[in-house]
C-alpha cells in the first residue's frame, strides 16, 4: 500500500506533464472531484476529460508547498509561479483518489490566464 503522501507526489508529477492518462490512473472508477470554484465531476473517465480540458486551454504548474497526511487522507497546499495558491484534499482507499475537494480562487485564476 502507498501512502497518500506518495500519490500526491505521483499527482503532482503527472499533474505539471500535462499527463491527464496517468493522473486519471490514480483515480478510482466511481471517484468524486470537487473543485469548490467549478463544481462536481464524477467518475474517473469524466475527471480524466476534465483534465484533458484544462490542460488545452490553460497555462497550469502546481508548485507543491506543503504535503500532510492523516490516516488515508492526503493534503496538498500549493502555488504556481504567477502567486496563485490553493489546497487539495485527497481521501485514498486501494492506492486510489476516492474522492478530492479542492480550493482556489477562481478570479484569480482567469486574471493571471489573460495576462
């Protein structure tokens, strides 16, 4: 078994590769992803195109500032090189993402994308 500390570090990886194949891997096939600013996606294949999406349309770097764990929960916070910052939270079971809820500033966000 891996910690949730190793597959946010996978995550991470896979996440500034603009890898979405991979990074979909780490997810179970009845996952929830919930991204305060955007809403729910779920299902693995769903949180694989929304990556895919993003990846196309945005200029992303997860820049990983702090990575705790407690139990079968991970929690990243982090940045990218524009000053955006944000935190994730990961519940892991088998060695996968279950379910992830995530928090940023959107406005922010779009800004720094037009700039």
């Amino acid at each position: 078994m891996m910690r949730p500390k190793e597959i946010l570090l996978k995550w991470v990886e896979y996440f500034n590769l603009y890898d979405y194949e991979r990074l979909g891997e780490l997810y179970a096939e009845d996952c929830i992803n919930h991204q305060t600013p955007n809403g729910i996606v779920k299902g693995k294949e769903n949180i694989k195109n929304m990556f895919k999406n993003e990846f196309e349309q945005f200029e992303m770097v997860c820049i990983v500032e702090n990575i705790f764990e407690d139990g079968n929960v991970g929690m990243l916070e982090w940045k990218d090189p524009k000053g955006l910052r944000g935190c994730g939270f990961f519940w892991m079971e088998n060695d996968k993402i279950v379910y992830q809820r995530g928090y940023w500033d959107k406005l922010s966000f779009m800004e720094q994308q037009a700039k």
